[in-house]
C-alpha cells in the first residue's frame, strides 16, 4: 500500500504525515482475548492469529461461496488459509482487502498486494515472523495507549492490567437481559443477598466499584433491531422477583424490566464517570443453520430498521432526570440512514461544561469502511461539531485490527483535504491540526480522563 494512499492531495498528505500518524491509539470498545494478551500468548500460524478469529472474513468467504468446511469446520489450517488468501483478490472495493494488505505491511513487514505469489509462499513466510512474534509484541507494534476488551459484570478481572493500559470496558446486556443464574453469580462475586430490584441496584453498583478499580471507563449496550423503551409502571419489582423464582417473564414484561433495569444502569454510569455506548439497530438473527454452525457472533448478522427514535430519547430523557444526570454517550447506529438522526441529537442534550454529552459514535460494523466513515464525517459535521468526535474503535477480536486506526486517519484527512478543495473548511492548516489531533487522539484521552 502506497504511502498516499487514499491521500488525494498535498494537503491531506501533509496533514496525515505531520498530524495524524504519530499520535497514540485510544482504543475504547474491542473483543480482544485478554487471556492471550496476559498469557504473551504465541499463535500457531497464521490462521490462528488472522482468520480463525474474524467473523469479517468468514462472511466474506461465504459471499464467495467458501464451503464452511474451510471457514469454521474441520478443514486443516493452511486449506483455511489457502481459501482465504485466494479470496483477496477478488475483494477490491471492500475494507478486508486494504486492511488485509495494511495488516501484513504493518505487522509482517510483507507486501502481499497484487496477491501473484503462491498460497504456499506466503505461508511459509508469514509464519516464520508469526513463530518470532507473541500478542504482546504485536501490539507492540501500534503506539497503544488504551485498550479496553469487553467483560462482563461477572467476569474474572484479574487479567487486565490498568498500568499497561488494557482496562476493561463493560458489557452490560447480560445486566439488561437478567436471568436468575446471573442473579446468583453476581451473588457470589458481590457476597450479598438478592431479594429484590432494589438489592440488584446495590449489586451491581458494589460490582462496578471493582471495574473502576480496574480502570474502566466505558460500558456498552446493544440496542438491536426492534428497541423499544418502556415508561416505569411500577410493576418493575414484582418482574424481578419472577425472575428471581426461575419463572420466563412474557415478552411485554421483559421490555418493561429490562428498560428499568437501562435507566438504572445510566443513573450508575454517570455516577462514576462512565462513558455509556449504545450500539444500535443490528440484526442478529438472521440464518438459523449459520447461528447453528457458527454460533451467535458468526460473521451472518444483518442491519435493522432505522432507530425508534421515540424509545431513544425517552431512554435518554429518563436518566437524565436521574441525580447524576446523563453519562457522556455515545450513539452508534448500524443503519447509515440513521446517521442524521444520530448526529442531531448531540445537540439535544447538555451538561455544565461537557462537551458533547451526547454525540454519534463512529462508524460501525457494517459501516467502519471509506463510504461509511465519510457518510459520518458528513453528517456530523453539518449536524453536530465534528471537532467533539471521539475518535475510531476496533470493535475487533482481531489483533492486527489496530491498523483500522491508521485507515479511519488517512480517511479523515483525505476528507478535509477535500473539504478545503471545496471552500467547506478553512485553508487554515492550524486550526485543522488542531481539529485532527482532537478526533483521532485528544477527545478520547480527555474522555478517558476526565470526571464528568
């Protein structure tokens, strides 16, 4: 990959290179392994660091019609690859075959473009390097200041490591969606009694102590296809004791408790200076046979309809009421015709001296390529203040997906540039650096930092 690539101009070029490049990583909201990063863990071949991993590739492979043999069956690990690595060049326009491309040079020092060199080839020499190399050294390889892999309220935190900079990042759905077996497992981390809703509150709050401890600072919820939010009717309590008796609540009575329980857990966050991620509109359940093959984080789900954008701003509303107001929030939607919507309502909300309490997340899933980030940018601008932008995330289980972070600034660069070229933005070259710095670096650093 060329050094200008997707660098249309002097001036993009310049940004890039004298703003943009060097700055450190703030990577907020991934699914790494933590287990492999503490254990130094060394990968047994390419496959098992670059593919096996990587629901992106194996939807992928099966557009191309890959038997699943070789994406998640039985398949040795060089035919997977071999599969793979002959998908590549059939995958120009999508984001896989420049990250793949960006991953080798960044990583393997490897240039693998135009793909002319055998399967066998490549093998051999890519996993001569990956045999040199542990996750910890590859993560050497991105200037990492913050990382923070998904965990559950119940998880084992003994792992992370706040001093080396991987804290966790809360993952709340299993708090919204609660279970009695979840009830009795924060019972045994917390050493209390749960007997109601309000018992549930404390619990989890002792528990989020513990995350604070460990230097979270973000939690995240998934707001799929279908979210809607319910008023408080003040049958909440008596939901949860059913829960709690091992009884399957109907389908209106899990919307009201599980809206409850969301406001509640805003009230929390806000308290101990949690920035909230909704992640929103994804379609989860799409080919029961793939969800039975490749279970539920398979690479098959789709996007969902726009927003309801009534549920979101009663939601949003609700805990704002609450003592501690609204946590910073970040707003992704998987759906790009929800990008106005998303951008807009950065200017519905407030707080004394915060910027932007709540605004648009960055391009998500499905749209984390040139198209969707630009789409954003777009939008953010003219609807918000693009300058308050949090920055890119990987959203990755993937090691290498670091290099995402080079990709969304070359892209923010390259659209300044044309946005200069076009009279939309100042040719002002300080008041633009100063603008990159704070999208790709400081706005997060300050949100990791702060107390709100």
């Amino acid at each position: 990959m060329k050094s200008e690539y997707l660098l249309n101009s002097d001036l993009a070029r310049r940004l890039y290179s004298e703003v943009a490049a060097e700055l450190p990583i703030i990577d907020y909201h991934n699914h790494l392994c933590v287990a492999d990063i503490t254990s130094d863990r060394k990968f047994e071949n390419i496959t098992r660091l670059w593919i096996s991993v990587d629901p992106y590739k194996h939807r992928a492979m099966r557009i191309l019609g890959i038997p699943e043999k070789y994406i998640t069956g039985d398949a040795s690990d060089y035919e997977k690859f071999e599969k793979w690595y002959g998908c590549l060049p059939r995958l120009a326009g999508n984001p896989l075959f420049d990250w793949s491309i960006m991953e080798f040079q960044t990583v393997f020092g490897m240039e693998i473009y135009p793909f002319t060199r055998s399967a066998r080839e490549v093998w051999d020499e890519v996993n001569e390097k990956v045999s040199k190399l542990s996750a910890t050294k590859i993560l050497d390889k991105f200037n990492i200041e913050y990382s923070a892999p998904c965990a559950s309220l119940i998880d084992d935190l003994s792992n992370f490591d706040k001093t080396k900079g991987m804290c966790p990042s809360l993952r709340g759905d299993d708090i919204v969606g609660v279970k009695k077996t979840f009830v009795e497992q924060l019972e045994k981390m917390t050493d209390m009694s749960i007997q109601s809703l309000r018992d549930f509150e404390y619990a989890i709050e002792k528990r989020i102590t513990d995350f604070v401890k460990a230097g979270c600072k973000f939690s995240d919820h998934a707001l799929d296809d279908g979210f809607d939010y319910e008023i408080d009717d003040g049958q909440n309590d008596k939901r949860f004791v059913k829960v709690l008796e091992g009884a399957e609540l109907s389908e209106t009575d899990r919307q009201f408790l599980s809206s409850q329980i969301l406001k509640i857990l805003g009230g929390i966050y806000a308290k101990y200076h949690f920035t909230m991620q909704l992640h929103i509109g994804a379609k989860r359940s799409t080919s029961t046979r793939l969800r039975e093959v490749a279970g539920p984080a398979g690479g098959y789900a789709a996007i969902g309809h726009p927003v309801n954008v009534k549920a979101l701003t009663d939601l949003l509303d609700d805990i704002e009421k609450k003592e501690y107001g609204l946590p910073k929030t970040l707003l992704f939607t998987l759906n790009p015709a929800d990008n106005a919507v998303m951008s807009i309502l950065s200017g519905s909300y407030s707080k004394d001296g915060v910027e932007a309490i709540v605004s648009q997340g960055p391009a998500w899933w499905w749209c984390d390529h040139y198209q969707g980030m630009t789409e954003m940018l777009n939008h953010l601008s003219v609807f918000g203040v693009a300058s308050t932008f949090i920055g890119m995330t990987t959203d990755s289980r993937s090691l290498l997906s670091f290099v995402r972070h080079d990709y969304f600034r070359r892209i923010l660069c390259n659209w300044i540039g044309e946005k200069v070229k076009k009279g939309v933005l100042p040719e002002n070259e300080e008041i633009l650096s100063e603008m990159i710095r704070n999208m790709c670096y400081y706005n997060a650093a300050k949100t990791v930092k702060e107390e709100i």
